[in-house]
C-alpha cells in the first residue's frame, strides 16, 4: 500500500483495513508518502492504525514524510509501532 497520505485533520482511519489485511496477508508492505507532510502528529495517527496489524511491517518513506523536516521523530514514532523501515 501507498500514498496513504495521513492528514493531521479529516484523515479517514485505517485501523479496520489494517486489521482485515493481517487476517489475509502474510506482510504489510508500505510503500511511501504515509503522511500528508511528514508532521508527528500524522506520523502518530497512523501509529495508531498500525497497532491494529498483527503481521510484519515493512516501510519505506516518501517525499512527503521529510517535507516537515521531522523525519528522525517519523521515522521513530513508525518504529514504535512496530513497523521495519528500509
């Protein structure tokens, strides 16, 4: 999956697809610009979704993850989550 695009406000929640996919798949590969403008506060929303995955999660960012400048807080707020990034 890519181009989730989390926004800070007006973002839909993922939780129940996240939970759904794990029931189907073997991994979660996430594909880049996974929020709107690389923002904590949307790096956290989606953490939040994320923790509703119970299988492997496996990462690379996108422009629009190091368009705030807040890359290194992105990236280990995601790792919290439990997701590998590349």
């Amino acid at each position: 999956m890519g181009d989730l695009h989390v926004k800070e406000h007006g973002s839909e929640s993922y939780k129940d697809l996240f939970a759904e996919i794990s029931q189907e798949a073997d991994i979660l590969v996430l594909t880049g610009d996974l929020t709107d403008l690389g923002k904590v506060k949307e790096a956290e929303l989606l953490a939040a979704d994320l923790r509703s995955c119970s299988i492997p999660m496996v990462a690379v960012l996108g422009n629009h993850d190091y368009e705030c400048g807040c890359v290194e807080e992105v990236t280990h707020i995601l790792k919290d989550a439990g997701v590998h990034l590349l």
